[in-house]
C-alpha cells in the first residue's frame, strides 16, 4: 500500500491513497517503499483505513474472480463455498449471497458461526458433517484441494463448474468444467469492491495485524489464526 507519486492516465492524482495488488512477476510488497505500476491501483476510498483497504485486493479480487469471471455465476444457483470462514471464502461467500445465488459453506466446527454471519445459508463441518448431503450443486468454489477437492467434484450437476485456487483439479464434474486460476489484478473491480466495504455492504475479514519487523512469525504462525494477516509497514 503506497501513496500515489506517478500516476499516469489512470485518474489517481498525486498523493492519493491508493490499495492494489501488485504483479505476480516481480519481488511483493514487505518493504517501506515499493514500486508499482498505476494500473494495478484503485484509489482507497475516504472512510476505508489502510488496513482494511490491505485485506482488499487478494480476497476480494479472487473471490469475484472465482465467483464471476471463472465461475460464471448467476442468480438463483447454487456454490458451495469451502473455508467460507476464510480470507477468500468470507468474500466469496458475501459476494455470492450480493448476487442471488444459495451458498453452502464449509469449514472447522469453530467456523460455523463466522460463516452462517458472513451469509451462508447452510454450513457443513468438514471433519463431522457428511459433505456428501449438501446434494447437488451448480458451482464449488475450492480453497482447500485435495480429498475435498475430489469429493466436491462429485456433486455438481451436469453443465456445472468446479473453480479451484488450489491447483488443478484433480476429478473433473461429470458434463461440467473445472478451472483453476491465480489472482490477477483488476483495479476497476478492487474499487467497486472497496466502495462495497465503505458502504457497509461487504465486510472485511482482518485477523492478525502485525508490524513489519514481526512479518515473518505472523505470516507463519504456530497456532490456528482466522481472517487476513496485515503487515503495517508504518506504525
Ligand atoms: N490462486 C490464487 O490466486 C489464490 C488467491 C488467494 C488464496 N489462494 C490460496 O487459497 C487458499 C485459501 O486462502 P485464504 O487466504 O482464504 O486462507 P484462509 O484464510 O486460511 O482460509 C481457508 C479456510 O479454509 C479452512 N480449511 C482449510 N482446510 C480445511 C479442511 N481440511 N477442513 C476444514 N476447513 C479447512 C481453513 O481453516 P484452518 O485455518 O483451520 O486450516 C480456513 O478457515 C490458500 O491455499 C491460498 O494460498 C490462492
């Protein structure tokens, strides 16, 4: 996160507070001062701080991509949404209810409440519910893989799509598709996403906010942490 000082033809003006998401083809953001270039930011909105504005552009942007550009999703279908409680799947599970569609989380037992007030309308424990009971469903949306993955595959219905952050799917649905895909920056949507949270009608899910020098131990924590790691690079 940066404050604007070239800005191009991208309608940012100078000493903007901008949020973005960087390229995956160059070093990341830990460091007081990063370059990036002016297409990939999206002016922070006045009421939004920098560490909600931090919690943005992965999330968000790989859940609406997910959801939308890769999951074609539509009103009135239904997607299960695994570790809807997570980082990714909170957004994703918001943006689908926003849109009309039915979501089914999943998650830990210690998940459930989180995800049923980010908007699931059913939740399943993955260790103690059977997934199998969800029946059938028109979109997964998978954060997890592996054996999850392959179960998940099994319940959508024909013409239906499994979109995974995780890798390659591993069994493709029967008459569907399965995509996976990494995040790429859209700084159109990371504004109409920001503008959402500033209105109240998406909310951000922030879990440890760690200074820089303490970047290492928090995104490697020793127990289970929930929500978004935020490294603030100032204090
Ligand atoms: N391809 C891309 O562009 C892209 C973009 C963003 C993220 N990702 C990947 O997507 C994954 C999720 O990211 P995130 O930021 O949303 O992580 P996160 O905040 O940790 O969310 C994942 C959620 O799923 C839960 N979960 C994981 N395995 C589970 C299992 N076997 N049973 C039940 N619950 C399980 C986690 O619980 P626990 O914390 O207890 O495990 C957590 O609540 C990561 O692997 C990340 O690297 C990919």
């Amino acid at each position: 996160m940066v404050t604007a000082l070239g800005y191009g033809t991208t309608g940012l003006s100078l000493g903007q507070r901008v949020v973005g998401l960087t390229d995956w083809y160059r070093d990341g953001t830990l460091a007081e001062y990063v370059a990036v270039e002016a297409r990939n930011l999206a002016p922070l909105p006045d009421g939004l701080d920098f560490t909600e504005g931090a919690s943005l552009p992965i999330s968000g942007l790989t859940a609406w991509q997910g959801l939308f550009l890769h999951g074609r999703l539509q009103a009135g279908e239904s997607v299960l949404v695994h570790g809807a409680a997570g980082a990714v799947g909170s957004m994703a599970t918001q943006l689908a209810r926003e849109t009309g569609a039915h979501v089914v989380g999943t998650g830990r037992a210690a998940d459930r409440a989180a995800a049923l007030e980010f908007g699931a309308q059913k939740f399943v424990d993955l260790a103690n519910d059977t997934l199998e009971d969800v029946g059938e469903v028109d979109l997964v949306f998978d954060v997890i893989g592996g054996d999850i993955g392959k179960r998940s595959a099994r319940l959508i219905r024909s013409g239906g799509r499994l979109v995974s952050v995780v890798g390659p799917a591993e069994v493709w649905p029967d008459g569907g598709v399965a995509i996976d895909f990494v995040v790429e920056s859209d700084s159109a949507r990371l504004w109409e996403l920001a503008r959402r949270v500033r209105d109240g009608r998406l909310r951000t899910n922030i879990g440890t906010v760690a200074p820089l020098e303490d970047a290492v131990a928090a995104l490697n924590p020793p127990v289970r942490r929930t929500g978004k790691t935020i490294i603030r690079v100032r204090p």
